[in-house]
C-alpha cells in the first residue's frame, strides 16, 4: 500500500503519515535502519549515479501509530519501506 503523505519532524523522525485517506498519528521510540535492495530483481542494470533509481540502499521504518489523534484507538505497528523513487509503501501492518 502506497502512503499519501509522510511528514516527519525537523529531526526526521515521523510524525503522521496519511493512509486510505485517513490520517496515523506516530507513538515516540520509531526505529530507523537501511537494507540493501534487490535492484538486480527489478531493474536491467544499475542507474546512473544521482538518480532515485541508483540507490541500492533504503531506508525502513517500523513505527506504531493511532489513527487521527483519537488517544484511545488501538496502536498498530507498521513497516514502512522507502522506495529509490521517494515513494513510501507500508511492508507490514500488525495490530496488539
């Protein structure tokens, strides 16, 4: 699933993100880390340096968040996987 918007802090850390059209507010203690891409599996050959398509890199974050501000729904945890294009796209989405 692709997210609408990402909006993260001056720190870069998440703050909300929109999904399906609804807004997911992020709890504190998001966790950062980068994989290393397949891009052999879905890319003929390496992109030019510079380009959204030669990073073999990307970043995932794995976050809870609640829907809105509504401090009693239920947290869910998601993965969120940048793309080489600057696209987020949920990997995973778990609730308690």
């Amino acid at each position: 699933m692709r997210i609408e918007s990402f909006t993260t802090s001056e720190e870069g850390v998440p703050v909300s993100f929109v999904l399906d059209g609804h807004t997911w507010t992020v709890l504190p203690d998001a966790v950062r880390w980068f994989e290393r891409r397949a891009w052999w599996e879905t890319d003929q050959r390496m992109g030019r340096p510079g380009s959204g398509s030669a990073r073999i890199d990307v970043e995932v974050w794995r976050l809870q968040a609640r829907l809105g501000t509504n401090q009693e729904s239920e947290p869910v945890t998601f993965e969120i996987v940048a793309t080489p294009d600057g696209d987020r796209l949920v990997r995973s989405r778990t609730t308690s």
